[in-house]
C-alpha cells in the first residue's frame, strides 16, 4: 500500500523477501527508491507516473532490483470524501510466455529504428563520400593559399565524422556481417583493455576479472567484439569517474566470463559490472537506441549501445543491460559456443 506520493505505507512479506528488506527499512520509504533503487532527480521514473495518473491500470516494467521483470497493477482507494488516499500496488512475476512477448516487442522496436537508421545511413553514404573526394581532389590539383588548404582540410575532416556516424548507424542495422573465426573471450577481451590500460589506471579504476571455469570459444569477428568490449568499459569508466571524483574502492569494474561445457547451454557469457553512477528505470528501456544518451553534448553521441547491440545480435548473441541508481550496472552479452 503506497500513498499518492509514492511512500509506502503497508507491505506484505512476499515483497520484503522480494526487496529483501525489512518491514522496518521499507514502512515510510518512496515506492521507487525500495523496488528500483531509486532515480535521478530529473527523471520520472514510470512508476511515479503511473501513481500519478491514478487511474487503475496495469502495466509491464522490469525491476532489476527485484529479481526479475514484473507486471504491476495499481488498485486505487478512495476514502469517504471520495479522494484516492492509499494505492494498492500489486506486482506480479511475468510468466515465461509474457516475458518472451515484452523480450519479442522490445527487439522488434530496435529492429525498425535500425532499418530506418540503415536507410538513412545508405542515403547519407554516397553524397559524403562524393565531398570527401572532391575536397581532396581540389587539395590535390590546386596550389591553394593557407587558408584554403585549411578549409579543405576542414571538410574532409567534419566529412570523415559523418562518414563513422553512417559507418556506426549500418552496424546497429547489422548490415554488414563480419569475418567469423573461433575465438576466446577473455583474449578479445584482454585486447580491449590493452588499448585503454593507461586511461583506466590514470583514473584510479580498478578492473577485476574472474575466469571460467571451462575454456570454451565463441565463434565471433575479434574486431567487432572488441569495438563492443570498449564501448562497455568507456560507458563504465565514464560512470565511475562521474560518482567517484578521487580514489576509491569501489571504482571498480569486474568482469566475469562463464563459460560452459554443458551440451544443453548454448551461450557463452561475459558480463561487465562497474559500480558507477547507475542507471534510473525510465531510461533503461531507451538505452539500446541509436543517439539515446543522458551525456553533455561533446560527451557522448549515443550510439555506443546500439553498435553493440547490432554487433551481438549479429553474431546470434544477447545483450542486456541491468543497473540500479547509485548502485551498479551489469551489462550480459550472451554468444553462442563454438562447437
Ligand atoms: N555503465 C553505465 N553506467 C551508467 N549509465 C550507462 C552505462 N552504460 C550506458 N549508460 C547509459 O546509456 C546511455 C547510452 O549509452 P551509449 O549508447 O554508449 O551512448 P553514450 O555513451 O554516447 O551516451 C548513456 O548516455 C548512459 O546514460
Ligand atoms: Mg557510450
């Protein structure tokens, strides 16, 4: 039971062990802070939206911070003066077949932007790379004074800019597919950290791995893998240096990799967890996006996620992103095992 403003006022005990929290830590919260650890201030978490609104309603939204994804459903209870003065908040666990449906529509979603992002991509390609010839051609022919070299030079280079952004947007498209050969993780992922060791050390980041237990390979292209690999450890390493200023214990990402050597599991592991700044609920579900991004401009172009996402499921993989505010994000990238 939660009033309008989201403080909880009841709970029973499925709930407590669910939140695993006492009645004590959990009676005079916000709804929010207890289900999903809470939000930044400038967002709306959809939650607090659906308290709002107060209309009974039921809706679909995942909850990391209980195990799971649930269903929820908003009963509210009007006293005698007729005002809603207490809320009903019902959470159900989605079933297997709900839960491939949410899973269904989500990938469907990013599968449209990504066509539309490839259209676009296509259209922009030709035309960029016909200025980029053209302002070389002129550097080429002319003896041009400084400051029209300097333009020239200018052109090709905020030309090469929009050609990586068309480059990038093909790949969340999964438009082009790469070289395949049998590789391990842990090697793509030792690569990456390689090219971006002396960054993180600067930064006081620990990086701790955990092996697996079976050394098993994926069937993968490396230099994709490792484009995605990077993207993860730079958004991890952005989020750690936002929360910790200085030094810090817990400035740390791990990385797990748990492969298998069970015939019935088909998936190889890795999972990259940083306990950073986190991520609220209502962006969770936009993350994937291609140009999504909570970044000052300059910062970031959002397209780090949607790469990453075009590259897994390209490679027959998945990609989920776990996170509670303040707390952790987990990023799982699951790819088929060669055999
Ligand atoms: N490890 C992380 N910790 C916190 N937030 C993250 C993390 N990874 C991604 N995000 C969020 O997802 C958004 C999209 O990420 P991305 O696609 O890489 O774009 P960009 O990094 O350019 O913003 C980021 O702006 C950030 O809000
Ligand atoms: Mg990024």
């Amino acid at each position: 039971m939660v009033r309008p403003d989201g403080i909880i006022i009841e709970v029973n005990d499925a709930t407590l062990r669910a939140a695993q929290k006492s009645r004590e830590e959990v009676i005079g919260q916000g709804v929010c802070k207890i289900i999903h650890g809470g939000r930044w201030p400038h967002l709306e978490c959809p939650l607090e939206e659906f308290l709002k609104n107060c209309t009974p309603k039921t809706e679909e939204t995942c909850l990391p911070g209980l195990s799971g994804e649930y269903s929820f459903s908003i009963s509210p209870v009007k006293n005698t003066q007729g005002e809603v003065d207490t809320i009903l908040l019902i959470a159900r666990e989605l079933t297997r077949d709900e839960l491939r449906k949410v899973d269904y529509f989500r990938s469907a979603k990013l599968a449209a932007l990504g066509e539309l992002a490839a259209g676009v991509a296509h259209e922009v390609n030709n035309p960029i790379t016909g200025i980029i010839n053209f302002a070389q051609i002129l550097l080429d022919t002319y003896d041009l004074d400084p400051a029209g070299v300097d333009m020239l030079q200018k052109i090709m280079k905020e030309g090469d800019r929009i050609a990586t952004i068309t480059r990038n947007l093909i790949s969340f498209a999964r438009a082009d597919i790469g070289l395949r050969e049998p590789v391990d993780p842990v090697e793509v992922v030792d690569s990456s950290l390689d090219l971006v060791n002396h960054q993180l050390l600067k930064d006081g980041i620990k990086v701790i791995k955990v092996f697996p237990s079976f050394n098993s390979f994926i069937i993968a292209d490396f230099r994709k893998l490792q484009q995605v690999f990077l993207n993860f450890i730079s958004n991890s390493r952005y989020a750690l240096n936002n929360k910790f200023k200085g030094l810090d214990e817990n400035k740390k990402i791990e990385i797990i990799f748990q492969g298998t050597n069970n015939d019935k599991n088909n998936f190889y592991k890795i999972i990259f967890k940083d306990y950073g700044t986190g991520l609220p609920q209502s962006i969770l579900e936009h993350v994937f996006e291609p140009f999504f991004s909570t970044k000052p401009p300059g910062e970031g172009t959002g397209l780090g996620l949607s790469i990453s996402y075009g590259i897994i499921k390209e490679h027959d993989g998945n990609l989920y992103l776990n996170s509670i505010v303040d707390k952790f994000t987990e990023i799982i990238i699951e790819l088929p095992i060669g055999r």
